[in-house]
C-alpha cells in the first residue's frame, strides 16, 4: 500500500511540473454567453422566450463542460502516466 501511494505521488508531482497545455474552452464559453443572454432576455420581461434560451444554454453548458472536462482528465493522466 505504501508502495503505491509512493507511486502516486510521484506521478502527481511529475505530471504538475510538466508544461500545461491551453485547452480549448470556447465551446464552454459560447453556451455561458447563450445563458447569459437568455437570463437577459427573462429580465427584460420575455419569459417564453428567455426561458427556453436559458434552458438550452444551461444544458448546452453542461454537455460542453463535460467534454472539457473529459479531455482535461484525459491530458493529465496521459502525461502522468506516459500513455
């Protein structure tokens, strides 16, 4: 068990002293502005409409974020363990 929390932690304080790479978040981005529009739209009296764009853009928000985070985990353990 020692073993492998040495090895761990060995491979955490590698993998933080590597270069990270920019990923790439636009999608991300795009569906918080949809959000934000939509939440706008609410405010200045459209419910109907504001509503679905909201509700669209929050699930929209989730997927995207999802993604990035898929692929973020994915380049981590990918430096960290050579893979």
């Amino acid at each position: 068990m020692k073993l492998l929390i040495a090895i761990l932690t060995a491979a955490v304080l590698a993998g933080s002293t590597l270069p990270a790479r920019a990923a790439d978040d636009t999608k991300v981005k795009a569906a918080t502005e949809q959000v934000q529009t939509g939440a706008r739209k609410i405010g200045e009296g459209e419910i109907g409409s504001g509503a679905k764009q909201t509700a669209k853009g929050i699930g929209n928000t989730i997927v995207e974020g999802a993604k990035y985070s898929g692929r973020t985990i994915k380049d981590f353990f990918s430096r960290a363990f050579g893979s």
